[in-house]
C-alpha cells in the first residue's frame, strides 16, 4: 500500500468531525475514515469521530470496533502507512462519540430507540439529528464530514435533509463504495478497511453534494425552529413567497404603493422609478441587461409621466432630468431600503428591486 505523505495532509485551521449515522455495519465508520486518508489526492484526517446510531447500532459499535479491537488496528495501519493521526480520530464508547436516538415515551420519559420502525420513531429522529448537527454547525471553529453510508436508508435520508436544511456552504456529505464481495455484511470475516490479505478490495469515497438552504434565508428565517417539521414548514413558506411575486398598486395622487395590501410612501423620485419598472412588468416586458441600458428608456418615460398635475411629480423630474446608470442604482436602492424599513419579507423585496444583469422586477399580473 501506498505511503501517503505529510505534505499531502490537508492543514486544517479549525476542527473536522465526521459525523455518522449507523445501525447494524459499524464497518462504514471504518471504511469512511480509511477512504478519507489515504486518498492520493487530498487525504483529511478528522479530529473526531460522532455517530448517531440505536441501541443495537451501539452494541455493534462497542462489541466490533472496540471490544475486538478493529479501531485499534485501523489506527495502527493508518501509522504504518505514516499518515499523521496523533491528536486525531478521537472517538470512544462514550455518549459524547456514541449518540443514541431517543424519544419520548407515552409518560414523557426519555428512551432510547432500539429501531426505528414507526412514524413517531421517524419524526423522533429527524429531530434527534437536527438538535446533534446545530452544536457543530452554529460552532464556526467545527467543519462537518457527515457520511450517510450506514443505518437505514431512512436515517440517510434525514441525515441528508437536515444537513441541506441547517448545513454550510464548507461541510461535506460523503458516502462510502466497497467493492464486491467486501460489501457484504455477512461476509467472514468481516471486512472493515483494507488489510494485506484484502489486495483486491477497493474502498472509494463519493461526495453527494447538498444546497445549504440556510445561506438563502437568512432574513426570513432569523433564529431557525428547534424542531425538523417547523423548519421544513418555514423554509416551504419561505419558498412560496419567493416563487409568487407580490401584488403591487401605485397611487396616482401621491408617491404612496400598496405591496400586497400594504401601504408605503416612497421618496417621489424612488416612486419614478418603481413607476417606470412596474409599467414595464404590467407588459411583459423583458428586464434590462443592466442599469445602463435603462437610462434613455427611463428618461423617456420620465418626461410622460411627470407631465400630469401632481408636484411630487414635478419635482421628480427636475431632480432626475440627467439620471445617468448610477442614478438609477441609487434609487433601486431606496425602492430596497423603503421596502425593508415597512417590514416587507426579503423574499418580497427581492422581487421590487432591480438588481445587477437584471434591470427590471417581478409583479403578480
């Protein structure tokens, strides 16, 4: 086997945990830790092991990987291959390694899950895992390599769910590939990573990538929901609003707009401009490529516009007679900072204010 050298090591500035779901095949934890290693490429060494398993993902745990002394030979291979584990891989029997899905029982007692096998057991562990990921991802000297290679495909499955929901833009979400017949389970003796009587097995490492939906919604969401369903119902409300684009009426007596029901007075040249957009939004027409080539149409609809009775409007045009492009961003930023100051959601925001390669704004028609 390939000496893998130090130079190669990734030098990490903050802490790497791999965090694991597991049941039965404690072997994954193994074979994550020996792919992540020895990869020619980019070896990475995690600082700390977390898994989250049952009570009978425990028992395999402590009976194949401790008792058996399977942790103690990887760490040694791993040594002898010169890869630099001191001060790494700390994992143990204890609860702070070794996490045990719980849920309540009918008296409001905490139990720990043998299986996972109904509904309340599902919804049980989905906020099991949510409430383990936040410690890690709200700790910003903590990267995560989570694996979803073990357990039920349901615990993948929520894994997968909660990292997309509260995960960040640097955490990772891997899964483990083993060559046949190393794959199987019931194999004798137990494949956990390569050893040199295992020449042909092959142990790769897939990431699966995830969108860190928390990165979109940092506004809407301010202190996200302690529970798995409240956060997915708030990130579907989230999404909704952002995919209806808002009601909008302009006054015509006063710099005054209604956006979906609610009433705020713009700065009139602001107004001008909302005026100008949401025109061109009630006729389908196609957003700007940028500010610059807004200005002359914009100009032209100006001079129209401020020739009614009004004085706002008037005065509108005296101010924005020469409006070149940087104008015009000056004053999408007002339509922004009026709209925020009202209480207006992000996500409605995003639609009333132009913003660079899109010069235009969505309406509901």
């Amino acid at each position: 086997m390939k000496t893998v050298p130090k130079s190669e090591i990734r030098n990490q500035k903050s802490e790497l945990v791999l965090f694991a779901v597991t049941g039965m095949s404690p072997a994954i934890i193994t074979e994550t830790v020996w792919a992540l290693a020895t990869n020619k490429k980019t070896p990475v060494i995690p600082d700390r092991v977390v898994v989250v398993t049952t009570v009978a993902g425990r028992k395999a745990i402590e009976a194949e990987l401790f008792a058996a002394g399977v942790w103690d030979q990887l760490r040694e291979a791993l040594a002898d291959q010169r890869v630099p584990i001191e001060g790494k891989l700390q994992f143990g029997t204890t609860a702070n390694d070794i996490r045990v899905f719980t849920r309540a029982d009918a008296r409001g007692r905490s139990m720990e899950l043998e299986d996972i096998r109904s509904r309340e057991d599902n919804d049980a562990a989905a906020n099991f895992l949510l409430d383990k990921l936040r410690e890690f991802t709200e700790n910003e000297d903590v990267r995560l390599l989570c694996s979803l290679a073990g357990g039920r495909k349901t615990m993948g499955a929520l894994l997968y769910a909660c990292l997309s929901l509260i995960g960040r833009e640097d955490d990772r979400l891997t899964h483990v590939l083993v060559n046949e017949p190393y794959d199987d389970p019931r194999r004798q003796p137990k494949f956990y990573f390569p050893t040199p009587r295992d020449r042909d097995a092959r142990v790769e490492l897939a990431d699966v990538p995830f969108v860190p939906l928390r990165k979109l919604f940092p506004r809407e969401l301010g202190r996200m929901p302690g529970s798995f369903m409240n956060l997915v119902r708030q990130y579907r409300a989230t999404i909704d609003q952002l995919a209806a684009p808002p009601r909008v009426e302009l006054a015509d007596d006063e710099p005054v707009v209604r956006v979906d029901g609610r009433m705020i007075r713009l700065p009139a040249t602001a107004f001008a401009l909302l005026s100008f957009l949401v025109e061109r939004a009630r006729h389908n027409e196609p957003p700007f490529p940028s500010f610059k080539d807004a200005v002359d149409p914009f100009r032209a609809f100006l001079k129209n516009w401020a020739s009614g009775r009004y004085g706002f409007q008037h005065d509108a045009l005296q101010k924005l007679g020469d409006a070149d492009d940087a104008t015009l961003r000056k004053l999408g930023n007002a339509i922004g900072t009026a709209l925020a100051k009202a209480g207006m959601p992000a996500s409605v925001i995003a639609h009333l204010r132009p913003h660079r390669g899109c010069f235009g704004i969505r309406i509901a028609l």
